[in-house]
C-alpha cells in the first residue's frame, strides 16, 4: 500500500513525526509538507508563484507551497503515481465543527478526497499556549493505528474523507472511538489594531475559542466527553433542504 502524507504545522512538526511512524505499519510511506507552518491556509492552491520542492531524503519531501499545494505535487510530481491513501495530521489543535473549512490539515485530506483517494485528517484536540501544554501524540498515534486498521478495508464513498480528532490525554484516559456529525464552534470576530516601530497600524485578526452549539449532539461533544470523534466529510455543500424550496421559485 503506497500513502501519502503532509500536514499544515510544516514537515519539521511532531505530529506529522507520528503520523508517519504509525502509517509505517500500514505500507510505503512518502510525506510532503510545506516548508513552514501553514495552518488556517484552507484549501489553496499555488497559481500565481513558483513553488519549490526540497528532498530531505528518506521519502520526505519539503515544499513551499500550502497543505493542497503538496498533496497536488505529492502525487504528480514526486510519486508520479497516485497513492492509493492520503493521511494529513497529526494537526496541533483541534479540526472540529466549523474549523474544517479553514483547516490546511482537512484541506489536505480534501485534495485527496477530491481525486477519490482514501483521504484521512487527523488532529489532537488541545487549548493554546501550546507550549504549557503537555502533548499526548503517543496517544493520537495509537488511535491513528486503530482508525485505519477498522477504516481502510471499507469502500469510501465518492469524494468523501474521514476527520478524526483525537483529545489530548494519556492514553488510558481516553474512552474509544465515536463516530460524530460535524458541529459548530464559536470564535470572537475581534481584531487587534497595533502600531509597528514606525507608527504604521498592522492589525491581528482575533478568533480565541469560545465553544461550540451544544443543541446538536457533535463532533464537539464527543472530544470533550474524552472521546477520540470520526466524522464522514463530504464535498457536496448543496443544501438539499432549501434547494427542494427554492425549486418553487427557479427550475432545476
Ligand atoms: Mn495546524
């Protein structure tokens, strides 16, 4: 079995280090990740820059390029062939509810889905400052190693991938696998305006946690209930509710 791995913490990250080690076991692994850190970049493309292509040897591979960028040269360029699995992870923080819309770590698995490759996200759900925070990958290691053991013999539907996310405690705290809808997390809107040495403003854009809709049982629910959450991701948005109204309105 030929996989393909990146990320969006960039190849020189501990998760992605996990990640390879437990898909070792799995089959022949090749990861290409972006240079440097590239999280929250959602699923862009490179069009309008060169990018650049960095062997570290060893079957990695470092790019200048987003999450997407990497998975599309990782199959056409480097293995020249496609994988038959895509895993993207093992991200720093959470890719729950709403986050995987701008998450570069699902965006990754997403370039995957979207070729119908068996496409995989993987993420250890914890609150910043990360350097506080002990980080239990030997955890999400095992769990990786349990999720594609019972996933990778199933037939994945059409441009369909699975994002898991996996809580950050030691692995006896963890209660097992749940499969969950995707929620909804709340972020403040606030942006911090600053002014640089020469009195220019620059701005931050906010987006500290503030939960998550507790009125559909989530993805959300089940990582904080100690939980490791399996979520089936489709790429079809359409809205299948509100399209059956608005045919009253247009022809479809
Ligand atoms: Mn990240």
């Amino acid at each position: 079995m030929r996989i393909l791995i990146s990320n969006d913490d960039g190849i020189d990250s501990e998760g992605i280090a996990a990640l390879a080690r437990a898909a070792r076991d799995f089959g022949e692994v090749t990861v290409v990740a972006p240079v440097r850190e590239r999280s929250t970049s959602g699923h862009s493309l490179t069009l309008h820059k060169p990018l650049r292509i960095y062997d570290r040897g060893n079957g990695r591979y470092a790019t200048s390029g987003s999450p997407a960028d990497c998975i599309y040269l990782g199959t056409r360029e480097i293995l020249k062939t496609l994988p038959d699995v895509i895993l993207s992870g093992i991200n720093h923080g959470a890719n729950l509810g709403t986050d995987v819309f701008y998450s570069g770590t699902v965006a990754a698995a997403r370039e995957g889905a979207l070729m119908n490759l068996k496409s995989y996200a993987f993420s250890l759900m914890f609150q910043p400052p990360f350097s506080a925070t002990p980080l239990h990958f030997s955890t999400a290691e095992h769990y990786v190693r349990e999720i594609l053991q019972a996933t990778l013999s199933e037939n994945f539907p059409a441009h369909t991938l699975l994002n898991s996310n996996i809580p950050n405690l030691p692995l006896a705290q963890v209660k097992g696998v749940r499969l969950a809808r995707q929620g909804f997390r709340f972020y403040s809107n606030d942006v911090a305006r600053r002014e640089d040495p020469r009195g220019k403003p620059y701005y931050w854009l906010g987006g500290n946690y503030l939960g998550f809709e507790k009125e559909t049982y989530s993805d959300c629910h089940v990582v904080e209930e100690g939980y490791v959450s399996l979520t089936p991701l489709t790429i079809d948005c359409t809205d299948n509710k509100f399209y059956t109204t608005l045919e009253s309105s247009f022809p479809s």
